[in-house]
C-alpha cells in the first residue's frame, strides 16, 4: 500500500468514526430530552403527592382539635 493510499484508508476510518460519534451523539442528546421531560413529570407528581398528604396531615389535625 503506498502513502498515499494508507492516507486514504486512515481519512476514511476517521471520516466513519466521526460519523458513528455524531450518530451516538444525537442519540444520546434525544435520550437526555426524554429524561429531562420524565424528571419534570415525576417532580410534579411528586409535588401533587406532598400536597396531598400535607392536606391528610391538616384535616388530621383538625379532627384531633375537635
């Protein structure tokens, strides 16, 4: 193989590499948008859930009051 041509070959490898990187690399940037939106969701719930036992909390409280 000439100089030339390993040259060539090592161009090419590099060019697939950068390829395969930029493919993981949007994959992985979808996957953290997803995992983003699923923490938002289960922060919320888990807001709505403190809400509401902070609610039973209350009304304990004011049953035991009575």
């Amino acid at each position: 193989m000439s100089g030339y041509q390993e040259l060539e070959a090592k161009l090419d490898s590099l060019i697939e590499l950068c390829l395969q990187l930029k493919r993981e690399n949007q994959s992985l940037r979808a996957r953290e948008s997803s995992l983003a939106g699923e923490r938002g969701k289960l922060l919320e719930q888990n807001e709505m859930a403190r809400q509401k036992i902070e609610t039973m909390i209350n009304r304990l409280k004011n049953l035991n009051a009575e």
